[in-house]
C-alpha cells in the first residue's frame, strides 16, 4: 500500500498536469476527469493518449512564453 502511495504521488507530482489544468477551468474534480480519461482511453484504443501530450505540449510552450516575457535580463 505504502508503495503503491508513492507511485502515485511520482505520477501526479510529474504527470503534465493536464487534468488538474481542465478540471480548475471546468470546476470538476480532477480525480474524476482522471477517471474519465482512463475509460474513454481504454474504449477509444488509447485516441485520448494523443490529445493528452498536445495539450501537454501547449501548456509547456505557454509556460515558457510567458516566462520568457517576464524575465528583464533576457533582453538586456
């Protein structure tokens, strides 16, 4: 049990974070968009996988767009 805790919390603390983005947007539980993740994943034959890392990607990109706008010394 102690160790299944601590593969959960590796997977969540280093997961995109897409599902808590979506779920803070929408106001709907993390947990249960995760849920809904899995099911629709194992109906589709792993479809959602692909939408998964673009917007994973996206939310990478953004994040590094705006920090590249808030750091002065980069145009110094």
């Amino acid at each position: 049990m102690k160790a299944m805790n601590k593969v959960r919390e590796f997977l969540e603390m280093n997961a995109f974070g897409v599902c808590t983005a979506i779920g803070e947007k929408l106001g709907i539980a993390t947990s249960r968009i995760r849920m809904w993740f899995i099911y629709i994943s194992f109906l589709t034959m792993g479809s959602p996988l692909i939408i998964y890392m673009i917007l994973a990607f996206w939310m990478n990109i953004k994040e590094y767009i705006l920090n590249a706008r808030r750091n002065p010394l980069k145009y110094l």
